[in-house]
C-alpha cells in the first residue's frame, strides 16, 4: 500500500474545476428528483447533461474494476436500503422514498470529481429524515477534523462517534479513497476508527469523505446484480460525499456548487462560515459557461 502523493498547485486547480463538474451535475438534476421519476430517466438525464452541456464523462459508465462486471450506468442511485452502487433502473420514486445520487466526473483534462447527496421524495418518516440528517452531519464532522499534521484515524472517529450516538451504524466495507487523475487512490478513507491513527495527513493531498450510515446493523450483503449494496438486515442507508484538499491550514471542500445544501447547524465554527461564504459566493452560472 503506496503513500498519497500529494498533489501540485496546478493539479489542484484543476480538481477544484473537476469536483465542481460533479456537484453541477447534482445541482442540475436536484428538481427533477420527484415522485413519479425513475431512476433510469434521472440516469439519462444526467448523462446528457455531463456530455452535451459540461463536455464531462460519467467516471461510472463501464467502470470494471477487477472481479466486477462493467457499472451499466452514468451515476449511482441508491433507494432506501440500498447501500450503495445502486443501478438506475426503470421503477418510478414515491412518496417517502429516500435516495443516494452519486456522481462522479472525469473532466477535459483528464480529472476526476466525485461528489454524492441524499434526496428525500415529498416527504419522509421522521426516521428516514434523521439518518439522512444525521449521515450529513458525520460527513461534515469528519470534514472539520482535517487539517495538516491532523490523522486520517480522527476523520473515522468523529464519523462514528456522531452515528452511533445516535443510535446508527457504520458500513465497514466501503470507504472514502484518494482521488485525482484516477477514480479511486490512495488513501482508503475508513468511517470508523480511532484518533491519531492512520497516515499523517499534509497539505496537497485530495480525498473523499463518503460515510454509509445504516439505521440498522452495519452488515451488507451484495445483489446478484454485481453491483448493488443493501443493508444486511433490510434496514435504511444513507451517504453523502464530497471530496476535499488538505491545505495549508486547515481543509478545502472542493465539490461545492452554488446549490449545494449548506453546513449543518451542528458545525459551529470557521469551516462553517468560510464554507457558507464559499456557497455564496459561488456564480449560479455553471462552471462551464463560466470557461467559454
Ligand atoms: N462514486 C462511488 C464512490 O464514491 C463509486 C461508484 S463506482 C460504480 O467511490 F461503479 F459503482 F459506479
Ligand atoms: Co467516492
Ligand atoms: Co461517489
């Protein structure tokens, strides 16, 4: 297991314009998440707008890692307890369905930009609403430990801290990853674990933060499919993800979008408001339009 490079400035800016693509592209579908839709249409959807409009592709369609048949399809969606790695399909959402859209780009140059939300369809039981908040929060807890000369281990430990505090679960088998020229680097990003454990984190390293978090057990079991991830014991899963920059001082969230929810309440602080103002001051014109 090879140690993350950390990445050049000029890297850098261009992961900034990638992991923007992606958070785009959930922007762009977030109104069209509706009862009646399926997942296939939103799968559709996505994938013209990645090409025609952003000149992006889906990092997704055809992705064949070793052992797995190619992903069918150009985004992820996960439906209530479906883990993740869902595959669109053509079964229509209804009212308090609970579903993980995840997007990942590779842009013009040749970067990759991986960013996931939660959508709830109409409105949901209250369950169902806590662990879609909850699972946001650990993502933002973990954010917030990041810093130079920080541990990946503290990133793992605030997630799990928060989820089984409130009585959730951790998904052991998934984690967040490196990401850059390639889909998937080091480092493995674990959800769980202990502080000041783990790789020393640096300035110029850029991960993702993805944390599955089930209402139930943490078991998962595979579907035949190949693909897609369910809770063992058929309880709701929910995830979030974006992917972020160790910096100087601190942490950069990349995949923010000028329609990207905000930090949760919970996160009180200068990440919080420097991440608001961020949101803020991002152009609702697409990066792309941006470029011409
Ligand atoms: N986007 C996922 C991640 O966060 C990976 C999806 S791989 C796929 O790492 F093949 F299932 F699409
Ligand atoms: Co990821
Ligand atoms: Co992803």
């Amino acid at each position: 297991m090879s140690k993350p490079v950390p990445k050049t400035p000029e890297e850098i800016k261009e992961m900034r314009i990638a992991c923007r693509l992606a958070a785009e592209v959930l922007d762009y579908i977030a109104p069209f998440v509706q009862v009646g839709v399926t997942t296939g249409e939103l799968d559709r959807l996505c994938r013209e707008y990645m090409e025609k409009m952003q000149h992006t592709v889906s990092a997704t369609l055809n992705y064949a890692p070793p052992g797995y048949s190619p992903y069918p399809a150009s985004i992820c969606t996960s439906l209530n307890h479906q883990v993740c790695h869902g595959i669109p399909g053509e079964k229509p959402l209804k009212k308090g369905d609970i579903l993980n859209i995840d997007v990942t780009i590779i842009s013009q140059a040749g970067f990759y930009g991986d960013t996931s939300r939660m959508f709830i369809i109409g409105d949901a039981s209250i369950l169902a609403k806590r662990l879609c908040q909850v699972t946001y929060e650990c993502m933002w807890l973990g954010i917030a430990t990041v810093r130079p000369g920080g541990y990946l281990g503290d990133i793992g430990h605030a997630i799990q801290r928060h989820a089984e505090g409130n009585g959730f679960s951790v998904v052991r088998e998934f984690c967040g990853h490196g990401i850059g020229r390639r889909f998937h680097e080091e480092p493995q990003v674990l959800h769980y674990g202990s502080l000041s454990t783990g790789i020393e984190l640096r300035p110029g390293m850029i991960f993702t933060i993805e944390p599955m978090i089930n209402a139930g057990k943490a078991a998962i079991s595979e579907l035949p499919d190949g693909w897609t991830i369910v809770t063992r014991d058929r309880s709701l899963s929910a995830q979030w993800e974006h992917t972020v920059l160790v910096t100087e001082d601190g942490v950069e969230v990349l995949s923010l979008s000028a329609a990207c929810p905000l930090p949760p309440k919970l996160l009180t602080g200068t990440l919080a408001t420097s991440t608001a103002n961020a949101i803020a001051a991002l152009p609702p014109a697409p990066i792309y339009e941006l470029q011409r």
